[in-house]
C-alpha cells in the first residue's frame, strides 16, 4: 500500500517539498496519569543539579568522573515552551533503555510514579501491571529548522545534534504509531510540539528516511553516539530507582514486616 506515499518525492523536505503528518493518538485516560508525572522527571531539560541520578554511584574515578559530566550535559529532545517545533530521529543501532513504573495512588497528594523496584515490589505483589507503564530512553538526534520543523530552502546538510527521548508509556505509544507500514521507529523523522495546555507532546511523523540518513551523516551520528553507547546517561535519565522498601514506606507509612536484607539493597539495581 505505497499509493499514497513516496517516500523519496513527498514525505522529505530537504528538497523544499511539504510533508504528511498523522494525527497523534491522546488516550485521556493516560494523559490524565502524565498530570501527576512530573514528581519524576520526564520533560525538564537535564541541568539540574539537584536531581539523583541513579548512575551517580558509577562513577568511581577522577578520569571516570570527568568523562561522565562531560556526557552529562545531553539535553532532553522535548520541548519545553508552547509553539516550538522539534524535529529529530532515533539514533539506529543504538540500545534504548526501560523502566517499568508504578502509579502510587495519593502518595505525595497527587500521587506518584516510580520506577518498580522488581524484587518485593509491593505493587508487584499487589498485581499492580506496569507492563504498560515503562519509561523509555533512547538517542536522538535534534535537527536546527525552522519552527515548521523544515529545512532552510538548500539544506544539502543539516545541523544536528545528539540528545535523547524520554518517553512515557503515552508519549511512546504516540510515537510507535507514527511509522507508517513499511517503517519502523528509526526510518522516520518526527516532529514534537508541546501540547497547549502543556501536559505532553503532540508527536507526528515528518519524513521518511531520516534526513540525516538522507543526508549521508550515519558516520558522524554514530561517532556523536558513541560515548553513549553503555547506556549509563541513558538509564540515568529514567529516574531514581526506589527500593521495595521505600516503596513500602510511600504506600503504607513503614517498611512493614520487612527487614531490609542485602539482597534488598542489591535489588535496588
Ligand atoms: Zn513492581
């Protein structure tokens, strides 16, 4: 079923050409649940220092410090302000990282997302599902356009730059759907806009392939992706892992009947 779509004539505009978008899926049920999301990070731009990342403990040498900070500043492809179109693309052949999470219900007021801790999870073992509730991260490559997501008129070569996606299970099912048939999340451009009541992203496809693939830049991509390729940024900007026990503590005010042991500390990773 190609009869509509030509993906070399419409769907690029390195050649000035107009491009099809779809129309993004916004489940209210979900997007209701992305109210109370930001008690974990999801849609901030990663400078804050006050943020835990839980790959802090990595770091166990000066050399190694050094290099983690000088990969620590890859900003979120998200945008942050209404009216401001993004265009990027997944990096192929790079891992994307999960996180299943837990919506816990009247913790913190709103309630509160956290990332499953596996072992003795209360939730878990409640058979909470959070199968349908990760959080993804994955490189992207952030394209400088105008702010209709398009090339200046004879772009050969676009500007571009690495970042990531960090995606709710909503943000991730918008972007899944974008492909079309013969397409998969790696073969497209796409286009973030801010929702106008500033509660997630309208996701849409822009073009197929990707211009930087288009573009002839798999090389320089790779080489922007690679010091990321252990996936320690990547986990980090999942969020805090809390342990079963802190989770018991959230949901009931104390750890209960459990006595921490080492394999719950451990668990925690
Ligand atoms: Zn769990």
């Amino acid at each position: 079923m190609t009869t509509s779509r030509n993906p070399f004539i419409e769907d690029d505009d390195l050649a000035g050409i107009p491009t099809t978008t779809t129309a993004p899926a916004t489940p209210k049920a979900a997007e209701a649940k992305q109210v109370a999301k930001p008690a974990i990070k999801t849609n901030r731009i990663m400078s804050a220092t006050t943020e835990e990342d839980d790959d802090s403990d990595a770091v166990d040498l000066v050399a190694d410090h050094d290099h983690l900070k000088a990969k620590a500043v890859l900003p979120c492809v998200f945008p942050k302000e209404s009216n401001k179109t993004v265009r990027y693309a997944l990096v192929k052949d790079f891992k994307a990282y999960q996180r299943y999470t837990h919506f816990l219900e009247g913790v913190n007021g709103k309630g509160l997302t956290v990332i499953c801790p596996g072992k003795d999870c209360p939730e878990c073992a409640k058979g909470g599902y959070h199968s349908s509730r990760r959080k993804i991260a994955a490189l992207a490559i952030k394209y400088e356009t105008g702010n209709d997501g398009k090339f200046a008129q004879g772009t050969t070569k676009p500007s571009l730059s690495l970042s990531f996606v960090n995606l709710s299970p909503t943000a991730y099912s918008v972007m899944s759907e974008c492909p079309s048939e013969s397409e998969d999340v790696y073969s497209i451009d796409f286009k973030c806009i801010l929702k106008s009541n500033k509660i997630g992203w309208d996701i849409f496809r822009m073009s197929s392939p990707p211009a930087y693939v288009k573009a002839g830049m798999e090389a320089e991509v790779a080489e922007l992706a690679a010091p990321y390729a252990d996936g320690k940024v990547l986990k980090s900007r999942l969020g805090k892992v809390v342990s079963a026990i802190e989770m018991k503590v959230m949901l009931y005010g104390s750890a209960a009947d459990t006595t921490p042991t080492l394999d719950d500390l451990e668990s925690v990773l």
